[in-house]
C-alpha cells in the first residue's frame, strides 16, 4: 500500500508540511485546491510513468464530461454505455481470462499502461467515477467543479485503498473557506497517523508470519490446531493491518484540512453478519449496497418474482457478493468468499423474517457475537488461501 513505501511516505511527509506551512501563512480556502491538485500529481508521477497519468486523467476528463452532460440532460442509455466501459476496463486489467482476449498488441499496451501500476487503486478511482456518474445522473452533484472532479479522483491518502468518499463531502471541505487555520483537524490529523502506525509497525508485524500461512504452525501443533488458530490471527492480522492504513489516511487527510469517513467501528463485536457488513470497510459497503444490491432489487421488482420479497432479497444478496468476491481478485477463492458472505446473509435474511418482533436479550447477543466472528474467521480462510491450498488444507484436515 502507499504508506507501506518508506521513500514514499517522506514524500508524502514533505508535502503535507509544506501544505500545512502554506496553510498557515495565506488562509486562503481556495488554495486548498491548487496544493491538493499539486500534491496528488507528484505523488502520482512517483507511482506510474507520466504517460500512465495522462492516460488516466485523459479517461477522467471523458468521465467528467459525460457526467456534465448527463446532470444536464438525463441519457440513460449514455450513462450505460459509459458503465459498460469502465467496467470493461477493470475487468480487462484484472482478469486473465479477458485479457486472453485481446491480441498481443493490445495487450502490451494495457500492460505498460494499466496492468503494471501495482500500487495505484485503480479499482477505487473506478468506483468514485461510477459514483460520479450515476449521481451527475440522479441529479445529486451539487457543484460541477473540475478541479475538485480531479482531486476527488486522485486523492493521494485515500485512492490506494480507500476509505471510499463522496464528491459531495470531499468537495465541500477541499473548497471550505476558513478564517483561520484549522489546528484541531491537523492534531487530530497527527493522533489518528500515530494510532495506525501502532497497528501497522507494532503488531502486524507480530502476527502475520503466522496468520498468512498455517503451515509455520505445524510444527508445534496439530493440524486442526494449526489451521484454527491461523484462521483466528488472520482475523486479528486483516483488521489490523486494514483499519490501520486507513487510520493514517484518514489522518493525513485531516491534516489537510479533510474530513474523510470513517471506514471501521469494531466490526468483530458485530452480533449478525448485516451488522457486520455496516461496520466493516464501511465505506465499500455503502457502495455495493447503493449501486449493487439495490439496482438489482429493482431489476427484480419488475419481474414476476416481485410478489417473493425473501427470495428477491436472497438474489440480491448473492449476485452482490458475487460481485463483491470478483472485484477483490481473479482467482475462484475469492469467488467462494464472496458467496460465503452472500449465503450467511442470506439465511441471516430468512431467520430473521421468521423470528421478526423477537426480543434478543444480552446472552443472545454475546452468542451472536461470537457465532458471527467464527462465520467471519471461516469466511477469510477461503480469502486468504488459494484453491489450490484450500484443497491441499481440506485434505490435510479429512
């Protein structure tokens, strides 16, 4: 991830303090645009080649212009052949099947431009242009501005890995005149940075040999043993590791003067896996729910099954988080994690439909607690592990 990079990270360091610095002596809010602007192309230029930037804004400038014309006129067969492009070209830079498609020439140019930018978070900026879209078309963009457009897209703490805003807040606060320089967002900045630096330099360092492999643990235990606990300081490892990197850059964000969303509150003492999936990476979930599960519910109301409202929810929940497993990777374990996800909500659907107006008391909640991690656990083993040692585990274990 970005901040992984230490080079980078004083890069980054440096730029922030010189953005502080500029800051405090103008007080201007309008320059909070110009700097940020600044600051994500020399941060980008560190990460891929000038021409992968121009390909990349040249893309975004078409985006911005499709969204101008689709919050001035509503073409929704415009905004769906847009979609389809952009959904084309993730799944040609992400898939080897699609890309075998596509002739060596080709291929070469989509490996020199998009296939080898291993640290930028292509699939993110995707994501903020599909918001930007459909919100220019719902009408729900308050301000076409360019310049917020582009650092909307390209913000240096967030692009790589989230958390996932929207242009309605980010905008709001690029562009927030102050009178005086906002010190309590810049300490809270610098605490939030410290905290995820703890978790990333401190304690995932302890736990990940372990919590990737259960086969460092063999040696000292049995094989049920091995893979239990693996499984348990995997939960441990991509909480940590995960919420961390998005502790210092919301922090590094508010330090520049943004108020950037939360992407965690303590997932793992979710009492249901709906629970869950609002606590957990927050921000994405909130994207699969708006431009996923529920198109897909009104893709469905409008077919006969409508009058089967558990069984359009069950659709709804597995074609999301079949989607939800392709887009974190290629390979059929991510496939399976998704479904597993899809499933559990599911039947987590249909048996609160028939327990509905039940009160659960404490001790049902501390048994949901703790049913919902171990469903969880289970979950990131088929996230963490490919099929082929998926197979090679399941017959360790049988």
């Amino acid at each position: 991830m970005l901040f992984g990079d230490y080079m980078l990270f004083f890069d980054i360091l440096l730029f922030v303090l010189l953005f502080v610095a500029c800051k405090w002596i103008f007080k201007r809010g309008w320059l909070n645009n110009v700097l940020i602007l600044l600051g994500n192309a020399f941060i980008l230029t560190k990460i891929v080649t000038p021409r992968s930037v121009f390909i990349l804004l040249l893309l975004s400038l078409i985006v911005y212009g499709v969204g101008v014309a689709l919050k001035k006129r509503r073409f929704k067969r415009l905004l769906a052949l847009i979609l389809t492009l952009l959904i084309a070209i993730f799944s040609v830079r992400n898939y080897p099947l699609v890309q075998s498609w596509f002739g060596e020439w080709w291929d070469a140019f989509l490996q020199k431009h998009f296939f080898s930018v291993e640290k930028l978070g292509l699939s993110y900026i995707f994501f903020r242009m599909i918001h930007w879209l459909v919100e220019c078309y719902r009408q729900n963009i308050r301000s076409i501005n360019v310049l917020s457009y582009v650092n909307y897209l390209f913000f240096f703490p967030t692009f790589p890995a989230g958390p996932i805003d929207t242009f309605n807040n980010f905008h709001y606060w690029v562009n927030k005149t102050r009178v005086r320089f906002n010190l309590r967002m810049l300490l809270a900045g610098i605490g939030r940075i410290f905290i995820g630096a703890v978790k990333l330099l401190l304690i995932v360092p302890l736990i990940k040999e372990y919590a990737v492999d259960y086969n460092t643990l063999l040696p000292y235990m049995g094989a049920w043993s091995a893979v239990c606990l693996a499984a348990l300081l995997y939960s441990i490892y991509i909480y940590i590791d995960f919420s961390g990197y998005c502790d210092v850059a919301i922090g590094t964000a508010y330090m520049l003067g943004i108020r950037t969303p939360e992407n965690f509150n303590l997932p793992y003492l979710s009492s249901n896996i709906s629970e869950f999936w609002k606590r957990w990476h927050i921000t994405f979930s909130s994207f699969l729910k708006i431009y996923v599960f529920k198109p897909v519910i009104a893709l469905l109301n409008s077919t006969p099954i409508v009058k089967r409202r558990l069984l359009v929810s069950v659709i709804a929940y597995i074609v999301t988080f079949f989607v939800c497993g392709l887009w974190h990777g290629s390979t059929l374990n991510f496939v399976f994690w998704g479904l597993w996800h899809g499933i559990g909500l599911s039947v987590y659907k249909i048996a609160t439909n028939k327990n509905a107006g039940k009160n659960n008391g404490s001790l049902s909640k501390i048994i949901g607690v703790a049913i919902t991690f171990v469903f969880v656990s289970i979950g990131w083993i088929f996230f963490n592990y490919p099929v082929e040692q998926l197979v090679e585990m399941f017959n360790l274990l049988f």
